[in-house]
C-alpha cells in the first residue's frame, strides 16, 4: 500500500465515523500525493455530497469517471497489442 492508499483508507474511515471534514482533507492528501487516485476522487465527492456540497461533488465524481474511463482506455489498447 502506497502512501495515497493510506490517505484514502484514513479517509473513508473518517468518513464512515460521520467526520466528513477531516475525510474530505484525508482525500486531498491523498489526491495531493497521487492526483490519479481514483477511489480518493470517488470518495471525495461522497464526503462533498454528504455536506450538501454538490457543485464540488460533481466535480469530484467526473474526476473519477475521467480517470475509469482512461484506465479502461489503456486496458483496451493493451488488450489489441499482438504479442
């Protein structure tokens, strides 16, 4: 487990402890150490939405759906590769 793992599991189990705040700055550490840290981009709008934050929720959520949709690009393109 990396370091933005950590940051995130710290999170969601702030998060799951009705701390939202302290998870929704868990998340940023962890996006501040790896901007491509999907499950902290998900969890992130989770936090936001549950303090009615939902403009930045949004946000959150597209940024996740940005980077699935890119990890499933790469998985495909893999995939066609003759090996």
């Amino acid at each position: 487990m990396d370091a933005a793992d950590a940051w995130t599991y710290k999170g969601i189990e702030l998060l799951s402890r009705g701390k939202i705040n302290e998870s929704i700055q868990a998340f940023d550490k962890a996006i501040e150490i790896n901007p491509l840290c999907l499950d902290a981009w998900n969890n992130k709008g989770v936090a936001l939405s549950a303090l009615k934050r939902y403009n930045e929720s949004v946000q959150a959520f597209d940024k996740a759906i940005e980077l699935k949709r890119q990890n499933q690009t790469s998985l495909q393109t893999l995939l066609r590769i003759d090996r």
